[in-house]
C-alpha cells in the first residue's frame, strides 16, 4: 500500500502533514510518499522517530498556495500535487491526499489523473453525522451547476462508497429537496427523480434539509452548492449552539447563580461524570473534522483525497487512513462497473 501525500499542501504544512504521514505510516503500516520540497521535508522528518517506517519523499520544485487561481495547475507543472497525481496515474502511488486550494487538488486529478470512464463530472462526497450513524452527502462543492445525469451518477458513486467502505447492503439513496412530494424542488430535482427511482439504486424519495441529520438515507444527493451550504451550514451551527449556551449561562443574574451552583453539584455528580466520559468522548469524536480526514473525490480514475486547508496532524493521519480504505476496497473499480451499467 502507497499512498502519494502533498507534503505542501495546508495552512501548516509541511510541519502538519510530515506529523501527519509519519503516524499513519506507523499506525496502518504502509507507505506514505511525501511529495514536494526534499529540503523542507527532510527537516521535518529529523523532529520525528522514523525508524522502521517507509516515508519516501519525492521533489516538486513548485506549490500551488491557497491564494492561487486553479490555472496554476497548468502553469506550476512541477506543483507538489500535479506531481502526486501523476503518481497515481503512472501506478507508483494507489492513492492521492492532499490539503491544497481544493478546486486545484480536483483539477490536478482530473488533468493527471482522468475521470473514469463513463462518469461525467467527479464529485466530493463527505461522511456527516447523524442520529443513526452517518451517512454519505455529496455533491458537497465540485459542481455548483449539474445535470439529472450528474446527480444519478453521484447517487451511484455514493451507494458504491456506502456498500464498499461501511459495508452496507442495498444502501437508501434520496434527494434533497424543500419537500417530500415528487412534485415539490427545482426544475433539476424533479428531473433528477425519476432517473434515481427507475435506476436499481435503493432510492427512497425526496429528503428535506432536516432529514438529513435524522439519517433518513444513507446517501444524500445533491449539487455542490446546496451540498456545500448543507455541510458549512451544519458545522457553523455545531459552533453556535455551544456559544449561545454558554453565553446565555454567563448572562443575567439567574445565569451566573446557575453557573455557581453548578459546581457543587458537578462535584456531587462526579462518578457518574467519570463514568459518562467514554460516551462524551464518543460524541465529540463524532462531531470532529480530524475523524473524517477529507472528502472523497469520486469519480475520479483513483482514489483522491481533499483534506480541509486547515487540517491538524489528527485530520492528515485521517485523510490518510480513508484514502488507504478506498484502496483497500477498491471503490474506483467498483464504480468503473457500476458506470458501465448506467451508460
């Protein structure tokens, strides 16, 4: 198992993502190649305990930064993540992660790597949290524009992901829309409806934006500007609620006596506390970016990782981690199929 990394790629690169490639490697043991600056890298490496470990690092003299337009994957040929993407397409690498300018890193694959065939546009498909589990949401930002042939392929490529990885049989698939009724979305989702029911998939009807959480369906499909708005929607409202908490607790009289009393009888309530702290933890993780690693860039002819610009040591182990599953899986393969049954 080789997995090429964008050692460049992030906010806090590459000090994050060496961090990050050297415990995946010593986590899932495999082979993380760390692309870009070999000077830079290097001095990474010498902060960490790397015996035993394969961390080859191969040069890539350019970096496309965050504040690049996406025609610098054209321009910096030699840019850390064209370089692992081609790594991946000449079959020295089973799969790609980057952190990078997002439209960039789908760019880079699409130009280096190819879409596999038979599959019109890629999408980026994310795991999001629900009451039941989690579910799969994509498009959530590759396509703002679609077609109802590019949503039923994204709901294809979700079911594969969903059956493959979380080994679901006969994953449900459903449609955002602003209401359950067939006749009810835009012109693009009543459309879409009709290919999804007469498709084989497990289609289970339109979901409103508040049955997404409930886990109405294990793939929720979408374009990428409502998919994106669901997603940043989703994880600025994680924030808020836990602010409007606590600022209402420190506010008024009522709330600051409710706040010192709260302390004795947290320290009456500490066993139970303690016993409650696995579950908390539990619930945290659920709700953390870094467990997720990155999204999924389907249907591309390899698996492709898009790590979050901001992503700490934690998300690139991740990231790493869920590009090693797909591989592991062979979720591209899978799709390849799937896609010759669609066209």
């Amino acid at each position: 198992m080789r997995i090429a990394l964008d050692a460049m790629g992030g906010d806090h690169a590459p000090a994050v993502t060496v961090a990050g490639a050297v415990q995946a490697a010593r986590l899932y043991n495999i082979e993380v190649i760390l692309v870009g600056d070999p000077d830079a890298i290097q001095a990474e490496l010498a902060k960490h305990d790397t015996r035993g470990l394969s961390l080859p690092v191969v040069p890539a003299s350019q970096v496309i930064e965050m504040t690049d337009h996406v025609d610098a994957v054209r321009a910096k040929k030699d840019a850390s993540m064209n370089v692992g993407a081609r790594l991946v397409r000449r079959g020295e690498a089973d799969g790609f992660v980057s952190a990078g300018h997002s439209g960039a890193v789908m760019a880079a694959a699409l130009f280096n790597i190819g879409r596999i065939p038979g599959i019109k546009r890629p999408a980026l498909g994310t795991i999001y949290p629900t009451v039941k589990g989690q579910c799969f949401v994509l498009d959530v930002g590759a396509n703002t524009e679609c077609t109802p042939l590019y949503l039923l392929q994204f709901g294809l490529m979700g079911s594969v992901f969903m059956e493959r990885v979380y080994g679901i049989p006969r994953p449900t698939v459903a449609l955002v829309s602003n209401g359950e009724e067939e006749d009810k979305g835009s012109q693009l989702v009543r459309q879409t409806t009709p290919l999804l029911r007469d498709s084989g998939l497990n289609f289970v009807g339109n979901a409103e934006g508040k049955d997404v959480p409930k886990g109405f369906a294990d793939v929720i499909v979408t374009d990428g500007f409502t998919g994106n708005v669901v997603i940043k929607l989703s994880e600025g409202l994680v924030v808020a609620l836990a602010l409007i908490i606590i600022n209402e607790l420190e506010a008024g009289v009522l709330g600051k006596l409710a706040l010192v009393l709260a302390i004795p009888a947290a320290v009456l309530a500490l066993p139970a506390l303690l016993l409650s702290i696995p579950a908390l933890r539990r619930v945290v993780k659920r709700f953390y970016y870094a467990e997720f690693g990155g999204a999924h860039l389907m249907g591309v002819n390899g698996p492709v990782i898009v790590a979050h610009g901001r992503s700490n040591v934690k998300a690139i182990q991740n990231a790493i981690r869920v590009c090693k599953e797909s591989v592991e899986h062979d979720v591209v393969g899978t799709i390849h199929a799937g896609a010759r049954d669609l066209s």
